[in-house]
C-alpha cells in the first residue's frame, strides 16, 4: 500500500468515527429537566394523615367486595349466638334432608326442611323456593344454593 492510499484509509476511518459519534449522540433524546415547585403543605401532617384514613375508610365501606348491598348487615354478630339458626325474621340456615331420588334423567328429589314448603317437597333442577335453588338434581344428590350458602345434600351410608 502506498503512502497515498494509507492516508485516505486514515481519513476515510476518521471521518467515519466523528460521523458515528455524531449520531451516537444525537440517538438518545435529550431530556431536559424541570423544576416543580412544591408549595407548603396547608395542614399539619397529623391532620393529613387522619383526613386520608377517612377518606380511605369511606371508599373500602362503599366498595366493599364482601356485601353486595354495600350497607352493614340488619342482624348483629354475636360469638355466644354463632351456632344459633334463628334470628327476628326466622331461621337463617335450615336443616335440609335428601328423603329420596325418584325417576331417571331428569332426576327429581323429595327433600325436607325447606323454609315455607312441606315435608316432602319435590325438587327439579332449576326450582327456587323463596331464596333457594336447586341447581342440580343427579342420581345420589342434590345441590341446594342459598344467598350465602351452598348444600350438597346425599343419602347416609349406613356405619
């Protein structure tokens, strides 16, 4: 190689070099800075830290996944009465019993205890008596769905 061709080598590698910084540079947004302005604070920390516990107690009372109605229940908890099935407006988890299976496909089943309905009552999938629902009916039980509970009712095998 002669002394020529070197030299344009050289300027050809330099001038590639200060191209590449040039847009290695200018790739990358320039971000500039600004100053925001904190003013101070119009109440005491205490004062704000108790008005956002009210507020946030307002918004986990008002939107609370656990009751539907959003309001405090009408019967108050009592630990001595948890065992207890019966409140001012009557009983609160009755005492449901398989008697029997009748049929084939579709299955039907005679079950006792259902609030406001005989002994014996016979149940379809599908039927609603006041705030219970028979959700299916198969060939050894029942499934009983309530506002907050649901029973599977099956037959006792004999001890």
């Amino acid at each position: 190689m002669s002394l020529r061709s070197s030299a344009i080598v050289a300027v050809s590698f330099t001038a590639l070099i200060v191209v590449g910084a040039i847009r290695w540079r200018e790739a990358v947004p320039r971000v500039g800075h600004q100053s925001i302005p904190i003013g101070l604070l119009k109440e005491s920390p205490g004062e704000l830290v108790e008005t956002t516990l009210i507020e946030v107690e307002e918004r986990i009372v008002s939107n609370d996944p656990f009751r539907l109605s959003n309001s405090p229940s009408s019967i108050r908890y009592s630990p001595s009465s948890d065992n207890v099935g019966f409140s001012a407006s009557g009983p609160l988890r009755p005492n449901l019993t398989l008697k029997a299976i009748v049929g084939g496909p579709p299955w039907q089943a005679i079950v006792d205890g259902i609030p406001g309905q005989q002994q014996g009552t016979l149940v379809r999938a599908g039927s609603a008596f006041d705030k219970l629902i028979a959700r299916a009916v198969t060939r050894d039980s029942v499934i009983i769905q309530g506002p907050d509970t649901t029973w599977v009712l099956s037959f006792r095998r004999p001890e």
